[in-house]
C-alpha cells in the first residue's frame, strides 16, 4: 500500500477551506494521464458549491481521444473542462477566458454600478500535476517556484495575471488513506507520490503488467525486445536489451525500473492515458 500525507498537506487543507470564501472559483488541475486518480475526494465537500474549471495538464502526454472524452465528462452539471499543456508558452490563455465567462453574473452586476471587479480563482490538485507551471503560463512568465518532484510549493500564494484576475496558488494535497490501491499507484507513477516512499522494482512491475494490458508493443518499441507475459522477465529482458548490468553481467532491475518510471514520466513511451474515460452513467 502507497500511502504519503505529510504535515503540510493537513495544513493546506484548512487553508483552502478558510480562503474559500475569498475566490469566485476553482481551477482543478487533473493530470491527463490519470484525471480520476488525480481527484481528491475531499475537495469535493470543500469545494461544494463553488463553480469548478477541471484543467486536463500534461495533455501532450496523454491520449488524444481519450482526454477529449474526460473533458466532454467533467464539463457536465455546470463546470467546464478543458486541455491543456502547460509548458507550451500561451497554451493555457484560454483559461481566463473560462474563469470570466464562470464569473459574468458577477462581472455585470459590478459593471451595472460602474465598478470593474477582479476575477479570483484558487488552483488545486495533487501533488506534481503542474498546477504551479500552469500559473505561470497564464502569467506569460515565471512568477511561482515550479520543480517535476511533488511538495514544492508549501503554502498559500496569491498571483496577480492583472488588475482583473488573480490565481491562489495552493500546495499539491493528497488525500489521507490512499485506498484505492490503483490510484495509489497511478498516482505513483505520474510522480504526485514522493518516490522514497515505494519500492521502485514493484511499481516498475505494476506499470509493465498496465502497459501490456494496454498494448504489449508499447515498451516492446521502446525497448527493442519482446515483452514477457511475466513483468518481471519482462524487466529483465529490458535491462539487458539497454545494458542496464551488474558486475558479472546479471541485468541491473533496479536501475532499468527507475528508468522505465522515468520513460512513463517524461512521455517517451508514447502518448498514454491510464484511466478510462468513464461511460456517461458512471461516477468519478
């Protein structure tokens, strides 16, 4: 079992509930490759409410087909949703667009006083789906602490884009008990879990047994040898093919799993997406 909620994140936690009151709404940020890993289900009682704006980051990561059928899911019932990748410069303009449209009853009722008000929203989401990277891009520079590791921003830190909008940047926050254990791992895969707290080799393993199960020639291109019915053949076989080896010749597993973690990670394994898109009459 995965399991990681460090101090800070409680603290976080009674911090969003206390700025709440605060901001017109909610940019909540999913990593495309697993948005329904990526919910936390205690922003849903926090948030309850609020309008939400479910931001898909990492898009070029993820399959196509499969994060266009997440978006039109999430943008039922009053949200909005929408895909982005947010270290291509500009790509997440489209999002104060969005904030502006969720805000326009408030918009007009100051304008009918002749007042221009400022659109506020919060960003949340689990650790290390982008939500700083995303802030920044809005901006058009760098105005938030961004790193590919989870627990880089700690605490609370508003953003001003310009004298109308402005974002809360909150701390990637998981859950307590991470049950589902395939979330769980998931969620260790796309790196929202700090790695010192998994065994490396297993989770390599689990990932090899959803890729194949997904397609058995995914790591096979990737790797230049045949994937085995047994993932942990399978890694061996990988370590050989990359000369990944221990001093006699035996394959290095332990090195060839941090580097397939990595490959997943960086995308070049190719453009997948782990969660499916769930069916209309299905609940995330």
């Amino acid at each position: 079992m995965i399991n990681w909620f460090p101090g800070h994140m409680a603290s976080s936690l009674r911090m969003m509930r206390e700025e709440l009151k605060l901001v017109d709404l909610i940019f909540y940020v999913l990593d495309s490759r697993a948005p329904a890993s990526c919910k936390n289900p205690l922003f849903d009682e926090i948030f309850s409410g609020k309008r939400i704006i479910y931001v898909l980051n990492k898009a070029d990561l993820a399959d196509t087909a499969a994060t266009e059928a997440w978006a039109a899911y999430l943008s039922r019932g009053g949200s909005a949703a929408a895909a982005v990748d947010s270290t291509a410069s500009k790509s997440a303009f489209s999002l104060v667009k969005l904030a502006r449209d969720a805000c326009r009853e408030k918009i007009r009722r100051y304008e009918a006083k002749g007042v221009k008000t400022a659109v506020r929203a919060m960003v949340t989401g689990v650790p290390n789906v982008g939500k700083s990277t995303l802030i920044n891009n809005i901006c058009g520079r760098a105005k938030t602490l961004t790193g590919d590791r989870p627990g880089v921003t700690r605490g609370k830190q508003w953003v001003r884009v310009n004298d109308y909008f402005e974002l809360l940047d909150t701390p990637g926050t998981l859950y307590p008990k991470l049950d589902d254990e395939t979330a769980a791992r998931r969620l260790a895969y796309i790196g929202s879990v700090k790695d010192e707290t998994f065994d490396a080799y297993a989770l390599a393993l689990s990932l090899i047994g959803e890729l194949n199960a997904l397609d058995p020639g995914i790591l096979s291109a990737r790797y230049k040898t045949e994937a085995a019915s047994d993932p942990a053949v399978s890694l061996e076989n990988f370590a050989k093919s990359r000369g990944c080896l221990l001093r006699g010749g035996d394959p290095d597993t332990a090195r060839m799993a941090a580097a397939l973690i990595d490959d997943f990670r960086k995308g070049r394994l190719g453009r997948l997406t782990l969660d499916p898109p769930p069916k209309n009459s299905e609940q995330v």
